[in-house]
C-alpha cells in the first residue's frame, strides 16, 4: 500500500468501521473528540508558553487570561472527560458481562461534552471571560472587566457539561444496579452496596463476610462518580448564582456582590473544585491503574482488599482536603488550615502511595513482561504521580505555602506533572490497551511513532513541569504577565519542553489516522450497522 | 529569623533528591519487570513497611516545617504578638493605597501588615530585587488580612498583587516601596 492509500484506508485496511457496534462506535467518538480537544489545549498551551517568554501584540492581555481561563477547561472537561466517559461507559458493561443502561444517553453525553466544550472556549475566544475558573469572588461578577453576555454563555457551555457528568453518572449505576432482560433477577442494593465500598467497610466490622459483587475497577469508577456527581452539583448551583448577577447586569441592576462572602465563596467552591482533583482524578487513576496492571499481567491484584479500603479512605479523604487552597488565606480558621489542608491533605500520599505499590507490585509478580505500549505509558503515568503528589504535598503545609502560594512551583511540578504525565500518560496507556478491542482489531500504523510518543511526551512533561517549578522556586508567579524577561531562561527551557509536548500529540495524531484511514475517520462518525 | 530564601533553599535540595531517586527506582523497575527473576512476588511485609514510611513521611513533613520554620507558630498565633510596627494597606480598583510613599522598617521589627481590600480578591507580597518572593498572602474583601514578619536584615522590597484580579491586575507593582533599614538609622 501506498502511503496515501494507508492515509485514506488505514493500515493494511484492516479497520473496518462498518462493522463496529454502536457502543464502540460511540467510544471511539469520545476518543477523537478528547483528542481533538486535547489539541487545542496543547496549543493554547504553546500561545501561553511564547507569551510568558515575550508577549506578542498579536494576543492582547484579555485575550491571554482568556485562553488562560478556558486552557485547563479544555483539558480536562473536553479532553480528560470525554475520554474518560468513552472509557468508562465501555468499560463498565465489558467487565460486568452486561449491556450499557442506555446508549442513548451516553450518545448524549457525547454531544453535551462536546458541545459544551466549544461554547465555553468559544465565549471565552469572542467575549474574553476570563475569572479564571471563578473562584475568586465577585471577580465572576466584575463587570467593568468581563461582558456579562460573554460571561453568561461561558457558563451556559459549562453547565451542560454538568449535565453530561450527571448523565454518565445515572448510566454508570444504572448499568451496575439493573438487571439485564432476560438474567437472573440480581440484588440491586448489593451490587450498589459493593461499588460503593459498604460492603467492605461491614465485612471490616463482622465475622461474617460477603463476597463483593463488583470488581475493583468498576468499584473505582462508582466510588469515583460520587464525586463527580458532589462536584458537578457544586458547580452548577455557582454557575446559576454568577448567573444571577450577569442576567441582573443585562437587565440594567448592579446587584450587590457584598451579599456573597468571598471566603465562604472561595471555601464552597474550592470544596466542590476538589472533589475533581483530589478526588476523582484520583480515584479514577487507581482504578485505571488496578484494570491495566491486571490486564497487562492476567493476574489477580495484589492485596485486593486493601486495594478497595484505600479507594474508600480516598473518598472520604477527598470531602475534607479543600482547606489546602487556603494556606494562605488568614481568615481562614487556623483549625482548618492544619487538620483539613496539612494533616488530612497528607493523606493522599498514603492512598496514592498505596496504589502505586500495589500497582507495582502486581506487574512485578508476574514478570518478565513484554515491553509493550500500555506497560510503557502505566509506568510513565505512575512515575507522574510519584512526583506531583509529594510536590502537592509539600506546598499543602503552612510554612512552605507562605513562600510557594501561586507560584509557578504549584502549577508546573504539582499541576501539570499530575495531569500531563501521571493522568494523560495512564489514559493512554488505557487507549493503547483499548485500540485493538474497539477497533476488532486493527493495526497500528507505527511502533516507531508510538515510542517517540512515549519519550516525547514523558521528557516534555516532566521538562516542563520542572522548568516552570524552578522559576516559581525563584519568585515567579503563576497567573501573570512578565514584561522584561525576569524569568526567560526558565521559561525558554519550559517552552522547548512544550514542543517536545506538541511533537508527541501530533505523533500519536498522526498514527491513529494512518491506523484507521481518513475513511474509517468518517466510518466512526456515522451511524452504526452492527448489534451491540 | 531564617530568611525565606534558605527555606526554599532546602526546599530545592530535598525534592530534586527524591525526583532523582525516584526515577531510578521507576527505571530500575522498567528494566526488571521485563527480566526474569527468583522472587516471584513482594511479601506483605514490605508492603507494610511502606505503608508506614508514608505515614512517617507524611506527618513527619509538617512537624519538622511547624519546628525549623520560624514563621509558622508566629501565623497561627498572631494574636499573641504584638508588632513593633504595623502598617495598614487599602486595595481598591487595581491600586495599592500605602500609608506612605516608601514604608520603612528597622532590622529586628516583628511587622504588621494589614491589608484591607474593597472590591476584588487580591494578593500581597513581598519581592527581592531579584525578583524572589520573600513572602505573600490572599487578600479578601470583607475580612482581616493581616501577616507578621520579622526582618533580619536590611533590604529593598517592592510589592505586588500575588493573586489574579482580572488583566487589570498585572500592573498592580508598586517598586522598591518597602525598606528594612540598619537599627539606629532612624536617627
């Protein structure tokens, strides 16, 4: 074949969307449309990257915030989600032997996220909305800075991501907790019980055990949808409060923005921001981690039953860590600041060192394993983590927040090691483990491509991350403009990082469409023909 | 009192050594888990010990900070210090309103900084001239924001907004604007 013939048939023509089931289908438009926003997110990324070693009058400084506003929300409400969702809402059914709740509500969820994604960014583009995440008030409510139109629609793009969130969430215990037509009638409250970790918490407490009816992974992503449903809430009900006073400004009244508490506000809403960062993330991962160590070894996990304490502790950990953000808040209680941001905070080391341990030490009992691409991205993913949780947890302590509060140190070596290498490397290793089961088997088109994938984005992610750290170590603040080089070899260095970031996304990019062909592209978009 | 600066310092040291072991340990992994070898899995034991490596090293991080580093009991106490000198600080539409043009202080002062805002969150903290943060905190309309710092050597701070406000609030710097001087300068 040609390589022009690959490019429009995929390689050896081996893919073959006609026929794929619906549910493949659909996950694989999850896939594309994460990756697709996983692009934007990567540019806007290196728009910020040039801008913070020289602005250029090109990009205004509205324009900047902006892009700096709508950059982590693209990465991961369009990116991390959609695949996620895609992932989850095929995975769930595939491990229970069972079909999905209902397919026209993860179609939905599809086109929500989708949707949503690209009003909000779209908003942000025009209108310049930039309160950054909104969680400094009445700074979402400033209208001598922000169009309350432009704000108003960013919201609305937000909130049906909400909604996709509550829809997967519904189908996702919906499918654990139904039973399938024509099966034995299955205990509802048992199933539930067992995803959600009471089972384990009672056989903890009573001699007589019951055997858990959900496997660990599928555990995970219900105990993990519990936040996401907390934090989906959380957001919703800010959204319409800033709504309020946008529709308010439209309609001619200032209302009065001394009504809302600021640090009530920003304690509220870091709660619920939380529940995603150090709660589902989390969650999420460990979950995903026990799935492809098992996978990749075809062996049982080691110490299962403290696998699934830890993801419970997660939880629990995860509704009571917020006060970590406000370190450097002095109203904030000084009972807060150590129990909730230093003591339980230091938690998460343990659960996340947990799953790290027992995610290790499950492949290493099954050694020699081959080095393949999943094992690859598992080990790059789990190396993430075990460098942005200490880094996380050391900036969660009263004396170094004081010097390390938005600083670039948080959000290069704990924000975007966490997300860049531990997160996104663990989804494609998922996705590389998932490629030929979505696709019956197709080919990929390079090995060469997906090793410099590997490398790429693993030296550019770390690079990254550790140039931005060492800027912020020397007083560079996250969230701003520096006119006059202050910090340029920093951030040259980060900017060189960035690029091998680039080159690893357009790399994989590539080799998924030479895999399936610019026609299975299409293929995948259009309805399917096979029964699920 | 120690001078952030050292801090960091240590801070520096410390995590560029557990980035550098722990990448061994993952490539080291990499390289064995392929390879194959006597042990055919990690006893509980180990995992055990492990466990309570964290816990140690989890605890263990902040009752080392709350002992060597000097600021933190004076933070979470403030009430029971009594400043030598206090300077009262208003934020209102992007600007810094200071009680005086350049405010002073004298080696040795345990100084008050009190910084009120009346619209927007902001941030205050203090810069060397090379640019390194000596110190910040959040600033929150509607509640006290007030740090203690005590100085222990002479130097020329400038002071910026360390939290974002919206664009306008990249040009919230007021430079050189805070100085530490020698004690008996004054007269």
């Amino acid at each position: 074949m040609t390589i022009i013939d690959t490019l429009i048939a995929g390689e050896q023509a081996l893919f073959k969307p006609e026929k794929l089931t619906p549910m493949q289908k659909n996950t694989l438009r999850f896939v594309i449309i994460g990756l697709i926003y996983y692009g934007f997110a990567v540019v806007e990324g290196m728009i910020m990257r040039i801008y913070e070693i020289k602005p250029f009058p090109l990009v205004t400084q509205s324009q900047f915030f902006a892009i700096m506003t709508a950059h982590p929300l693209v990465g991961i409400f369009g990116s991390s989600y959609s695949i996620v969702f895609g992932a989850f809402l095929f995975l769930v059914p595939f491990l229970m032997k069972r079909p999905l709740w209902s397919y026209k509500l993860a179609v939905w969820t599809m086109a929500l996220v989708g949707a949503g994604t690209f009003i909000f960014w779209g908003a942000g583009f025009i209108s310049h909305y930039a309160p950054l995440y909104t969680l400094y008030w009445p700074l979402p409510a400033d209208f001598s800075q922000f169009s309350p139109l432009g704000g108003a629609v960013f919201i609305l793009g937000i909130a049906l991501i909400m909604v996709a969130a509550f829809l997967f969430i519904i189908n996702i215990f919906a499918t654990i907790t139904t039973t399938p037509e024509g099966s034995e009638k299955q205990p509802s409250g048992a199933m539930l019980s067992s995803a959600l970790g009471l089972t384990g918490l009672r056989n903890l407490f009573t001699g007589k055990k019951k055997e858990h009816l959900v496997s660990l992974p599928v555990a995970a992503i219900a105990r993990g949808a519990i936040d996401m449903a907390l934090n989906s809430g959380v957001i919703l009900f800010t959204g319409v409060l800033i709504l309020v006073y946008m529709v308010g400004s439209l309609l001619g009244y200032d209302l009065r923005r001394t009504a809302i508490d600021a640090l009530l506000y920003k304690n509220w809403f870091w709660w619920g921001l939380d529940l995603i960062a150090d709660g589902l993330v989390l969650i999420f991962v460990a979950g995903t981690w026990y799935l492809l160590a098992t996978l990749i070894t075809g062996k049982n996990l080691f110490m299962q039953n403290i696998a699934r304490a830890a993801l419970f502790v997660e939880l629990v950990v995860s509704w009571t860590v917020w006060s970590h953000h406000l370190l450097s808040d002095q109203a904030q209680p000084a009972i807060l600041k150590v129990v909730s941001g230093e003591m339980v905070t230091a938690f998460e080391m343990m659960t996340q060192g947990l799953a790290f341990f027992i995610t290790l030490a499950t492949l290493w009992a099954a050694r020699p394993l081959k080095m393949t691409n999943e094992l690859r991205f598992l080990l790059g993913g789990l190396l993430g983590f075990s460098l942005a949780v200490p880094a996380g947890i050391m900036q969660a302590d009263v004396g170094l927040n004081r010097i390390l509060h938005n600083t670039q140190w948080v959000v290069g070596p704990h924000v975007h090691v966490a997300v860049l290498v531990g997160l996104t490397m663990t989804l494609y290793s998922a996705f590389y483990l998932l490629f030929p089961i979505l696709t019956n088997g197709a080919k990929l088109y390079s090995q060469k491509l997906a090793t410099f994938h590997f490398w790429a984005h693993l030296a550019g992610g770390i690079g990254m991350g550790a140039f931005m750290g060492m800027a912020g170590l020397n007083g560079m603040l996250r969230r701003s403009i520096y006119f006059n080089g202050e910090f340029n070899v920093f951030m040259i260095l980060a900017g060189l990082s960035g690029c091998l970031l680039l080159a690893a996304f357009l790399s994989l990019f590539f080799n998924i469409i030479m895999s399936v062909g610019l026609r299975g592209v299409i293929g995948i978009f259009s309805p399917a023909k096979a029964e699920t | 009192m120690v001078d952030s600066s050292v801090v960091l310092y240590g801070q520096t040291i410390a995590y560029t050594f557990y980035c550098l072991a722990i990448i061994s340990v993952m490539a080291w992994f990499a390289y064995g888990v392929t390879r194959t070898g006597k042990m055919g899995g990690i006893k509980t034991g180990v995992f055990y010990s492990f466990v309570i490596l964290l816990a140690i090293l989890g605890v263990s991080l902040h009752i080392i900070t709350y002992s060597t580093i000097p600021w933190v009991k004076v933070d979470l106490n403030r009430a029971d210090y009594k400043p030598d000198k206090a300077f009262e600080i208003t934020i209102e539409n992007h600007q810094f309103r200071l009680p005086s043009e350049k405010m002073v202080a004298s080696v040795g002062d345990l100084v008050l900084f009190d910084v009120k805002s009346n619209d927007l969150t902001y941030g205050f903290g203090l810069f060397r001239k090379d640019n390194s943060m000596l110190f910040q905190m959040q600033v929150i309309p509607g509640h006290r924001n007030d740090l203690l710092w005590k100085f222990e050597k002479p130097g020329v701070y400038t002071i910026r907004s360390t939290e974002y406000s919206g664009p306008k609030g990249v040009d919230m710097i007021i430079r050189n604007s805070f100085e530490v001087i020698e004690t008996g300068r004054f007269n």
